[in-house]
C-alpha cells in the first residue's frame, strides 16, 4: 500500500489530466522564511527532494513554471538549475502570467495545477483543474483547494505534488525505475 491508494477518486482523475504545473515560490517551493543581508541580498533555502521531483515530473512532458510575487535573482538562478523555462517573478497579480502561460503552452486551464499557499494566490487555484495547497497554508487557501500535501512549504511538499501527478498519470513507477535497478 503507498500514499496514494487512498487518495479521493476525483483528485486523482484531476491530477492524471495535468499537462501544466504551476508553482508559487515563498510558501511553497521554501519555507516562506526571508533572509535579507545587511547589504540587501536575499537567501532563500530550497528543499533538494522537490527539485528533483520537478525533474522526474518534467521529463515525463509536464510543463513547469512558477509564478510568484517577489523578484529574486536567487529564484532566477534555482529555476535555471532546475531546467525550469517559464519563470514569472514580480507579480502582484498572477492571473496575467496565468493567462500567458496557457496561452503559450496551448493548453486549458482545466489541463493546468497551481500550488499556492496563501489568499494572492486564491485567484489562480480557483482557475485551475488541480489546485493544491501545501499543509501550512493559509485557512482560506486550505478550505478552497482539491488537494492539501501532507508537508508544508519548503519541506517537500512541491515533491508530493509532482509524485501525485506522476502515480495519477501511471508514470511514477517508471520515473522511480531508474533509483531502483541494481
């Protein structure tokens, strides 16, 4: 038995139809924490498991893309590590870059996940076909969403995110194939 064989049937038809995953950043892919030097600079700590969940989940075909409100050269620098191509920093509001994205992509909202983890990010996982929450999210975010992951921001829950998709779509026993040969 994994984590996924009780998952709610509807959940899981959302996640197979998931050609596009969008991620918010603070709050999600780190903990929300910022750290600002005495000059200025920002760090941000990134957890290595969701960077390669993202991998694994973008080879299969799955598009990825975050989409946040702040500017950071350090999300820019992350992203490019990670392969990640469509990048949307500084938006005070995400449905644009949204918008662009699926109209890039060809795909239909409902083909499209959003994972946010507070209210700037309602609009967005209102649009969605699977709008997830990590499990420190804010209340109102939590109450609106098809999916909560069990860990919180910064702490694997992007992972949980790209795993559900992949064991939704029939591909997870395959992108773990390769860690388990001997």
């Amino acid at each position: 038995m994994n984590e996924f064989d009780t998952l709610d049937p509807e959940v899981r038809r959302r996640a197979a139809g998931v050609r596009l995953v969008a991620f918010d950043v603070d709050g999600v892919l780190t903990d929300g924490s910022l750290f600002i030097g005495d000059g200025g600079e920002e760090y941000k700590a990134f957890h290595s498991r969701d960077g390669h969940g993202m991998k694994m989940l973008g080879a299969t075909g799955v598009t990825l893309a975050v989409i946040t409100g702040r500017e950071s050269e350090v999300v820019r620098h992350r992203m490019e590590s990670l392969g990640i191509d469509h990048v949307h920093q500084g938006c005070v509001d995400k449905r644009p870059a949204f918008e662009s994205l699926l109209a890039e992509t060809g795909l239909a909202p409902e083909e499209a996940a959003y994972v946010g983890d507070d209210v700037v990010d309602l609009p967005l996982l209102r649009r969605v076909g699977l709008a997830v929450a990590v499990a420190d999210a804010a209340q109102a975010v939590r109450q609106r969403v098809h999916w909560i992951t069990p860990s919180g921001g910064g702490h694997g829950a992007a992972r949980e995110v790209c795993e559900l998709i992949l064991e939704a779509r029939g591909a997870l026993d395959a992108a773990l194939a390769p860690y388990l040969e001997s």
